[in-house]
C-alpha cells in the first residue's frame, strides 16, 4: 500500500509536466554560391531546431518555443486569449518589424528592405489587440535592452513600436513604425500586396533603415506553379540620394519538405552578383 501512494503522490507531481503538447520543428539549408567576383563557394545558410510547448488553461491558450540557430539560443512564451495575444521573450520580435517582411520572396535574400531594430534590445513584450474589424490586426510592443545598474539613464535604453495590418479581400496592406530611445531616427515601414489564385505581387519601402537618411524599397513577384514557385525580386537602397539596386530572379521546386531551388542576382552591388544552387529541409 505504501507503495502505491508513493507512485500516486509522484504521479502527482510528474503529470503537470507533460500537460503541454510538445512539439520539434526545424529546417536546414545549403547553398552552393557562385560570385562574379571570386568564383565558387559553398555555404551552410541556415540550421536551427525549435521546441515548442502548448497547452490551454482556464480558456487561455499558452504556447513557448525554444530555439536554436547557429549556436544562439531564444525563446518566447505567449498567451492568447479573449484580451488578444501577449507575447514575452528574448528573441527579436517587435510590432513594426512584424509586419515588414510581405515582399522578401527571393530564396537568397537580396539583404535590404527588412527594417530592423535600430539597437540590440534583449527583452520584447508585444501585444497583439483582439480584432474589434474583420481582417484589421493591431499590435505595440516594448523592447528593453540589457541595463546597468548606475544612475546614468542613457545605459537603459528601450524602445516602443506599433504594427498595423489590414486585409480586404486580395489586397493587404501593412504600417509598422519603431522609437527606439538610442537613436534619433524613427524607423517606418509600409507595404501593400495583392494575391489571385497562384500569382502575388508586392511593394514596400523602409525610410530611416537602420541609419538616418538611408531608405529601402523592394518589389516581388510571385507564380505558383504546381510543384515550385517562379519568382523575381528587385531591393534598392537610397543613401542620401544615392541609390543601388539588385534583382533576383529564381525557380523553386518541392520535394516532400525539401525544397530546391536556383537564383542569379545582378544589379548595381557587385557583391551580391552571382548564382546560387540552394537546398533546404524543413520538418
């Protein structure tokens, strides 16, 4: 008998443990890189493992990931319910780049165009507000970087940022702008796209990305056609007047949850001209 209530009281307090669905998720990807500049190369473009927890409790549904990717780990924990969705951690979330990334389509990314957090921020609380509008998304958020405990303000930087979208049958459009206390400069982005069957198109533009006076802009489109996408980018960049701009046209294809694909980029960055032969596994 003491033994049985042993094993019932252990039970007891192992079972909240695995209360939570658990889940791993991850992808892989390799690049064969062809630069005009200096010939061929090869490169592990991504590889990280995420572990992720859900569960619901008193009609709150509360979802945490872990992950890593290339040795750096983040994590967040959410809870979403009739107040929305509140989101803590330490990974590099925030509502105005939430809503930044509708035309970054080419599978080698061109490197611009995404606006980013202007300085290194090791905590985000975001909100996502609960939708009052069919097809309307609102969402703030606080970012705070890793303080000192002194008496000089200026070490406890932060940020405060405010994400918008919108969808009205095939046409999105999104707002996202970020104050972050370091910088002078008020980050801003804005994008629209619109989608018909197997064909996407989209526009954005960043001002203020990630300097004073330096803008971005990007157009994309898309075609499904089946088994892959065809697919064609173009990102400028505009540094005080000056701008360089590239464009990458590519093919993908599917293969279970492998995808391949190949791209040429060339423009005005003779960094970034080339061809690329890519692979990626995501499970």
């Amino acid at each position: 008998m003491k033994k049985i209530i042993a094993a019932a009281v252990a039970a007891a307090f192992v079972a909240p443990a695995f209360a939570a669905d658990v889940t791993i998720s991850g992808d892989v990807e390799f690049v064969i890189e062809n630069y005009k500049g200096d010939g061929t190369s090869g490169d592990q473009g991504d590889a990280d493992i995420t572990v992720t927890a859900t569960e619901e409790a008193n009609g709150i549904a509360i979802t945490a990931y872990i992950e890593n990717e290339a040795g750096t780990q983040d994590a967040a924990v959410s809870f979403a319910g009739e107040f929305g969705t509140v989101k803590i951690g330490n990974d590099a979330f925030d509502a105005g780049t939430a809503v930044d990334e509708v035309a970054d389509k080419a599978e080698f990314g061109l490197g611009a165009s995404n606006m980013a957090m202007p300085s290194t921020m090791d905590l985000n609380v975001m909100w996502t507000l609960p939708s009052i509008v069919d097809g309307l998304n609102v969402m703030v958020s606080q970012s705070y970087a890793e303080g000192t405990n002194d008496t000089a303000t200026t070490n406890e930087n932060s940020a405060t940022a405010y994400g918008v979208q919108y969808s009205l049958g095939a046409i999105a459009v999104s707002y996202g702008v970020i104050n972050d206390d370091s910088v002078t400069y008020e980050p801003a982005h804005t994008n629209i796209s619109f989608t018909s069957g197997p064909i996407f198109v989209a526009a954005a533009q960043t001002e203020n990305d990630g300097a004073v006076n330096t803008d971005s802009s990007s157009l994309s489109a898309v075609y499904n056609y089946g088994g892959g996408n065809l697919y064609a980018e173009q990102q400028t960049v505009d540094t005080n007047g000056t701008k360089a701009s590239n464009t990458g046209v590519g093919v993908s294809y599917k293969i279970g949850g492998a995808n391949v694909y190949v791209q040429s980029v060339s423009g005005d960055t003779e960094t970034e001209n080339g061809s690329f032969v890519g692979v990626e596994y995501a499970f």
